[in-house]
C-alpha cells in the first residue's frame, strides 16, 4: 500500500469509493472476504472472461482494496484489510457529526 501522506489519503479514498461502484467488482471483494481465490476461481465463480476480469482486478489494485501473489503461473488475490479500515474510519467520522453549523449568510 502506498504511504499514507495528507495528499495521497484523499486519492486513495477516491479510487476506493470508485472501486466500489461496479457490482462485478463488489461480487470479487464479497468472494474474497471468504478466502484468498486465484484468478481462474474468481472467473469461474462469477462467470466472466479473464481478460474482463483482469480489467477490475486492475482498479481493485489501485485503490488499495485488494493484494495480489504470485504463485507459479497464478495470482491470488485477496483482501486489503487496511484499506477497508481507512474506508471505515473515513465514514465513521461523518457517522460522528451530529451538529452541522448552517452556513454563514453570504455578503452581496
């Protein structure tokens, strides 16, 4: 995972969340908090091609959400705890706010 610095925080909470918009993708991370898959599983549990599965496998990478290993000729792939509880506390301190000031009224 890159280093967690004030600019790079904000990007990866940005690629998570746009990680997170695509149901095939939701469908890798929920397979995943079961278990380490290597890609062949992860194409044949979802019923999609390798190559249209490589493309979102690349995006859950980039966002932190998911590691990968090699292991001969496979990848495995499995969850990137440490993104999910940055995800988590990046929310809960919105969770945490229950009195939003009003705005101040706007000079003309």
């Amino acid at each position: 995972m890159p280093t967690s610095s004030s600019a790079t925080i904000p990007h990866l909470i940005a690629a998570s969340f746009h990680a997170l918009s695509d149901p095939l993708r939701i469908s890798v991370l929920e397979l995943l908090g079961k278990r380490e898959l290597c890609v062949c599983d992860l194409c044949e549990a979802l019923g999609v091609s390798q190559s249209k599965l490589s493309f979102h496998l690349k995006t859950l990478k980039e966002a932190a959400l998911v590691n990968s290993r090699q292991e001969g000729r496979w990848i495995y792939y499995s969850l990137n705890l440490p993104q999910f509880n940055i995800l988590e506390e990046y929310l809960a301190d919105f969770r945490h706010n229950q009195i939003i000031l009003s705005a101040r009224p706007c000079c003309d």
